[in-house]
C-alpha cells in the first residue's frame, strides 16, 4: 500500500506546531467548560462526569464511523476527553476523597494498563497505526485516561505542591520544551515523546484554565468560566481553520 493511500486511511492529523497548538487549547477549554458545568452550574463531579461521559462515548462512535479524518469530529472528540477528564478527576481527587497523589497514581496506572494492553494486542501504540476501529477505540480510550491523569497531576503540582498556577504552567512548559529538544536533537522514540508530550499537555492546559478561572485570592483571574470558554473556542476554531488551509495547500 502506497504512502498516499495510507495516509488517507488514517483519521489523526498531522502531528505539526499547529497540532499542539490546538491540543493545549483544547485541554484548556476542557478544564473551564468542564469546571463551568460542575462548578458555576451546581451540578456537582458525579453529573458532570456522566453528563460528559455520554457526550465522549457519542463522540467517539462518531468519530470511528466516519470514513475519513474530519478536523471538526476529531477536535470536538479531543474536547468531549478534556471536559470528561477534568471532572472524573475532580470526583476522584475530591469527591473520593484520594487526594491528588493517590488520583494521580491510580490514572497513571490506568493510563500504563490501557498502553500496554494496546500494545500487547496490536503491537505498537503509534499514531501512524490508527487506522482499523480497534486501533481507534485503544486510541481514544488511552487519550482519555491521559486527559484525566493530566487534571490531576495539575491540581496536585499548583495546589499540593504549592507552585501556583503560572509556576506550574512554567514547570509543564519546560517539560515539554525538553521534548521538543530531544525530538530535534536524539534519536529517543517518536511514540514514546508523542505520548510524553500529550500527556504533559494536559496538566499545562489544567492549570492555564485555573488560573483564568479561579479567584484572585487563589492566584487567578477571576474570568468568568462561560467568557473564557467561548473565547479558547474561538481560538481553536481559528486555529483549526489555519490547520485546514496549511494541509489543504500542502495537498496541492
């Protein structure tokens, strides 16, 4: 099978700047639209979870349907595990009552357990081999327990570990300037720093989304959830646009 073909059959993006541009959009918006729901609206952990957990299932089903890769149900599918992400780990974290080590080290576990389950079924665990609805549901099952592990390895690093929102954002910011350098410079693994930097992704989106969202006195901005929501929708609309163009015109 020919490389063109191949790389129709697949229905994840490329992996550029852009990618990871969204990606960190992404997670951001799922931790105030996810915080909007169980927070601002009263409705609690527990009915934000399911309410989001029926939102990703119908997501996924989607997204494994389609015929070939869509930008719109690929993001909107990345969002429904940010927003499912944010509020399982604050019922784990919180409602629980594990705290944040112990919900961090559960999530880890279940993120190790779903890799190495993939990989024992399939062989590998790389993104460029996304492209039977097996592969997928281990995709997105993984990606989710990684948008969860994220959350809470946030809330622990600014919280527990008392760094604050912008010096966890620093921290999780140089971690994953680490990878960029070892992607550039080494010869480490490709899949292994795509799984390290979408994981990392996600705790640096977490405590963005905290720090526009959480009161003054606790470090952050006191944005309104709804407001700063729609705007890092809009932005990763804009964004995806950009995304389309650029692949659109690399195609010709």
């Amino acid at each position: 099978m020919n490389s063109t073909v191949e790389k129709n059959l697949s229905k994840v993006p490329e992996l550029t700047l852009v990618f990871w541009i969204i990606k960190i959009a992404a997670t951001t918006l799922g931790e105030t639209a996810g915080d909007a729901v169980s927070m601002s609206m009263n409705l609690g952990y527990l009915i934000g979870t399911l309410i989001f957990a029926i939102v990703f299932f119908a997501a996924v089903f989607v997204q494994i349907k389609a015929k070939k890769f869509s930008s719109l149900i690929y993001w909107t599918t990345i969002v429904t595990t940010t927003t499912v992400g944010t509020t399982l780990a604050d019922f784990s974290t919180r409602s629980l009552g594990i705290g944040y080590a112990g919900g961090s080290a559960l999530l880890f576990g279940l993120l190790l357990g779903s890799l190495f389950v993939w990989y024992k079924s399939m062989g590998t665990v790389s993104v460029e081999s996304i492209r039977t609805p097996k592969a997928e549901i281990f995709y997105w099952l993984t990606i989710m327990f990684s948008q969860t592990l994220g959350t809470a390895l946030g809330d622990w690093t600014a919280d527990s570990a008392g760094m604050g929102y912008l010096g966890a954002a620093v921290l999780f910011g140089g971690l994953l300037a680490v990878l960029v350098g070892l992607y550039f410079f080494t010869k480490v693994s490709r899949t292994f720093l795509f799984w390290s930097a979408f994981i990392l992704t996600r705790p640096l989106g977490a405590v963005l989304g905290d720090f526009l969202d959480k009161p003054i006195e606790a470090g952050g901005l006191a944005l309104s959830r709804y407001s700063a929501s729609a705007v890092l929708f809009i932005f990763m609309v804009a964004c995806i646009l950009i995304f389309k163009q650029r692949a659109s015109t690399k195609a010709h």
